[in-house]
C-alpha cells in the first residue's frame, strides 16, 4: 500500500474579540484544523492538515469566510511525502 503524502500549513488568523469563541467553536469542527494559541485581542494560530493541495486551498477559504474572521494569513506550508518517516 502506498503512503499518501500530507499537507501542512499554519495560519495566523484575526477574528474580531466579540466572535471569538464563536469561531474558535467553527474552527474545531472542521476536519484536519487545530487551534495552537488564542490571543486576548483575537489572533489565533491555526493548523491545517489534508491530503492534498485542494482541500488545503478549501480549507483555508472556509476559515477566511467565517463570520467575524477578519484576515487570515498563511504563514507556512509543507508537503511531507511520507508522513510515517521522520527527517
């Protein structure tokens, strides 16, 4: 069977403080989304992981387009071919 590579990618996002428990309740529901570190003023760090460049792309539209996000930037991405292999 053959390994399926993996993208990684981590964003800064800026979510306006009076929805941010709102989003970060969206953000946990979406597949392969992890929420690092939340700041008091609204910039979270989030990581994206899938199996390919599409639903990385379609990840990160969902999150831009949530309600009360109001940029979302990304600031690292990796594709690792064999995730089972450490470098």
């Amino acid at each position: 069977m053959e390994n399926q590579g993996i993208n990684l990618s981590s964003l800064i996002v800026g979510v306006d403080p009076e929805h941010l428990m709102a989003v970060s309740g969206q953000l946990t529901e979406l597949s392969g989304v992890e929420i690092h570190a939340v700041a008091e003023d609204g910039r979270m760090i989030v990581s994206i992981e899938t199996t390919s460049e599409g639903a990385t792309v379609a990840t990160f539209e969902t999150i831009r387009q949530l309600p009360g996000v109001l940029s979302a930037s990304l600031v690292y991405h990796q594709y690792e071919t064999d995730p089972d292999e450490e470098a």
